[in-house]
C-alpha cells in the first residue's frame, strides 16, 4: 500500500507528520513505528495519539533539505514505512554522462540529419531558493489549522487575522511571520483592540523585537494537545496572548493551573466521600474531621474549604453549631441527588428564556 503526503511548514518545523487516513490504519494501536528512507537509514518514530501525528522525522527532513508543499510517498512494507521523497528536477551540471560521438550526415542528405531535441528543466521551488521572497507571505501560516482547532478562524492576510468568536465579544490576533513584516504593520491592529504577535519558532524567540508579542508554533501545537485532556478555550489562549507571550513556558503554566484546578475537584470528591461514611445527625469537630481527611491524603486547608462550602447553598449538607462544630444535616447522597433535579431545572428554565428571547 502507497500514500502521498504533502509536507506543511508545521511538519518542517516540528519534525512531525499528521496522522492521515492511511497511517491511522496501518499504524492502529501502535506507538511506537520504524520508518526508513531511500538510503535504507531508519528513525524511531513515535506515534501521539492524542495530538494527532507521529514524531521523529525532523532528521530526515533535514537531510533531505525538504520544504513546505514537497511530496514524500509512504510505502507500508509489513511493519515498516519506507519514505521516498519526490525528487525535484535539477539541471545537470556534474556527473553528465559524455555524449556520442556526433556523426555528420552526408553533404548529399541534409534531410537526414535528426531534428533537434527541446529539453525543459524543472527548477527549484521559488521558496527554497529565495525563502525571504515576498511571495511566501501569500501562504497562510502552518498554525493555521492548529489555531481552528482551538476556536480561532482565518479571515485574512498579512498580517494573518484570526477571530474567536464568544458570544457578545471575539478574540483578535494579527500575526506576522518573523521576517515578514514591521512592528509598524501590527500597530493599527492593536489600536482596533487586537492582539498583536509575531509568529518564530521557539529556537527564534530572541530575535523577537522587544515589546512585541510572541507565539510559537510549538506552543499552539502543546495546546492543542492540551485540549484534548482539559477543557482549552480561546478565553486560555487570549489570557497567555494578553501576557505577550505563548510560548512552551507559558502554556506549561497554564498546563499546571488546569491539572490544579481539577485536582481541587477530586479533593471536594474525596472529601464528599469521607462525609458519607457517617451517619445521619451526626455531630463532629472539625479537627476530628481534618485528622480523619490527612489519612485520605487532604491538607486541613482542603477540608476547611470544603466544609464552609457544604454550609451553604445550593448544597446545605451540613450546619454550624458552634467553631468548630458541624451537624450532618443532610446524606450525602441525598444531598447530591437534589443538587441535580436543582441544576436540571435551572437548565430547563434557561432554555425556556433563551427560546423566547
């Protein structure tokens, strides 16, 4: 079985290849796959799931000096994949085979001699010979289909805009690619209440102008991997673009918050568990509480937070009596099961309203 894939600059520049019909079926349940190339040299590749290609072949990009838009065929041979990249025509001008000896026809029979043969030559594509040319800048960035997958639409460029619509607001970014433009093309943008970046890899992160906003596409990648794990909205992305930067460190950070955040829910779960151990009517300290929540592995801090929380609405499951005293007012289960007909009501009047508006 044979594939064409076409290379986008996202591939180039993260040594990656999405996972496109073809490999997700012969690569099914593997993570880790063994490519090698036309000169019989083979790369480790491992296959991510989650974000949706395999990695590994930066060092075969590299050493076949491959650009954006160039064909490589995959070869699926058992549990190999061969690469073969298409080769681009060059003019020969070394290693030129020596012609036959000419032979002139007879001075009687002109006619005989053969009509001369036209030779076209493909050169190399526009982009690799003169990558700093303007017309690089008609080709949307490779974030592009990276940056849809996180809420955010192409409407034009360069500067390359991009909109997240939420509702009565949207986010709006103005890209350029580092070398593209001038800091001065971004100003208007910014002024209109945009954000406003300059687009390099993170190996080019210093040679960013001081004061400009900086995004990588490494760091749009990781959050699109992210997302497939936490719950990533535009409102993440805007609150990294708002810091002037997204970039690995930055998106790391807000890797941190989220597994923070969700963790505090498993605590409150913990906690709700530890409640439901006792009985109706129960009347305990909360130091008891707190000592008995330390063996399940919750900080005092945790429980004290979750018990001040279950005083009040909508939950109610327990009442103060005095400092540092709690009466279990109401099981656990209970409790949880009435919190849910309270949110599927609330819900069903929402959509009443919104229907009527």
């Amino acid at each position: 079985m044979t594939a064409r894939y076409v290379l986008t600059s996202a591939c180039i520049q993260s040594g990656t290849m999405a996972l496109t019909v073809s490999l997700r079926q012969h690569l099914l349940g593997r993570e880790r796959v063994r490519f090698v190339d036309e000169d019989g040299e083979a790369y480790e590749v491992e296959v991510d799931w989650k974000g949706g290609v395999v990695r590994g072949l930066l060092p075969y990009y590299q050493k076949r000096r491959l650009s954006v838009n160039e064909t490589v065929w995959l070869h699926f041979r058992g549990e190999e994949v061969e690469l073969r990249a298409t080769p681009r025509a060059l003019p020969r001008t070394e290693g030129r085979e020596p012609r036959p000896e000419r032979r002139e026809a007879p001075p009687e029979a002109p006619e005989a001699r053969p009509e001369k043969r036209r030779v076209r030559v493909t050169p190399y594509p526009k982009e690799v010979l003169f990558p700093h040319e303007p017309q690089r800048a008609l080709e949307p960035p490779g974030v592009t289909e990276d940056l849809r997958r996180l809420g955010f639409l192409l409407e034009g460029g360069p500067p390359w805009v991009y909109r997240a619509p939420l509702g009565r607001r949207q986010v709006v970014l103005a890209l350029l690619r580092l070398g593209e433009g001038e800091p001065s093309q971004l100003k208007a943008f910014r002024q209109q209440g945009a954000y406003t970046a300059f687009l390099a890899p993170e190996s080019q992160k210093g040679a960013v102008p001081e004061g400009v906003g900086f995004l990588s596409p490494e760091a749009v990648n990781r959050l699109v991997r992210l997302k497939a794990r936490f719950p990533v909205s535009p409102v993440d992305v805007e609150d990294l673009l708002r810091q002037g930067r997204v970039d690995l460190e930055a998106v790391e950070a807000l890797e941190d918050r989220l597994v923070a955040e969700l963790s505090e829910r498993g605590a409150f779960a913990a906690l709700l568990f530890l409640l439901a151990k006792k009985p109706l009517g129960e009347v305990f300290l909360l130091a008891d509480l707190e000592a008995e929540a330390l063996e399940e592995g919750l900080i005092p801090e945790v429980v004290r937070q979750g018990v001040e929380l279950l005083c009040q609405p909508p939950f109610l499951v327990l009442k103060r009596l005095s400092p540092g005293e709690f009466l279990l007012r109401q099981e656990v289960e209970e409790a949880l099961a009435d919190l849910q007909a309270f949110a599927e009501g609330l819900k069903g009047r929402l959509s009443r309203v919104r229907g009527g508006a």
